[in-house]
C-alpha cells in the first residue's frame, strides 16, 4: 500500500479521535468556563481556544509523520505508534487545559450563599 495513504490514514483518524473527545467535553467544558468566567461571551472565547488546542496538538504530531517502513506489517505498526504519539498530544493538551483550569476553579472568587428562610 502507498505510504502517502497510511500518512493520511493516520492523520484523519487523529482528527477524527481528537474531534470526538473535544464533542464529548465540549458541554462540560463550556459550563466550567462559564462559572469562572462569568460571562457567556468569555467562556466562548476560551471553549474555541481549549478546543483548537485540543485538535491543533494532535495534528502537529500527526503532519510531522513519514513512513519509512517497506511492508505493510512493518507500516501498520507504525501507523498504530504513531497514533499513540499523536493521542500522547491530545492527552498533554487536555492535562495542560485541565491545570489551568483547575488553577482558576481553586482561587477564582465563590458566589456567596444565600441562606434560605
């Protein structure tokens, strides 16, 4: 099999493993910034930045990808590390987001309760 095609094999299954885990995240990650925000339009902002964060990682590793195997066992192998180094990058992006974020939830200031009567 041509190796251009197991680069694109393997540059659109990080996207698609990426885009999957920032749709399942996205909801809570937007409620999150929304509270320590406390405007929609900021949490917005930072939901796309964590969310191009998310992708962008795992793409620069994947376009920074060259077959250089001869069979396709040897590719496949390949293919299959390589994508471990590509979510390896999703995972960073995703601790980096949720240090940051759990930074600000620990001294970002509460609401104060009101009492009910």
């Amino acid at each position: 099999m041509n190796t251009i095609l197991y680069f694109l094999l393997q540059v659109i299954l990080t996207l698609v493993i990426s885009a999957l885990i920032v749709g399942y995240l996205r909801p809570f990650l937007r409620k999150i910034l929304t509270d320590l925000c406390g405007l929609e339009d900021r949490a917005q902002f930072w939901t796309a930045f964590s969310n191009i964060l998310l992708i962008g990682m795992p793409m620069i590793f994947a376009l920074n990808y060259k077959p250089e195997a001869k069979n396709t066992e040897q590719l496949f192998f390949e293919v299959a590390g390589k994508l471990s180094g590509n979510l390896g990058g999703l995972l960073f992006a995703l601790i980096s987001i949720g240090v940051i974020v759990s930074f600000f939830a620990l001294v970002a200031p509460k609401p104060a309760k009101t009492e009910a009567k």
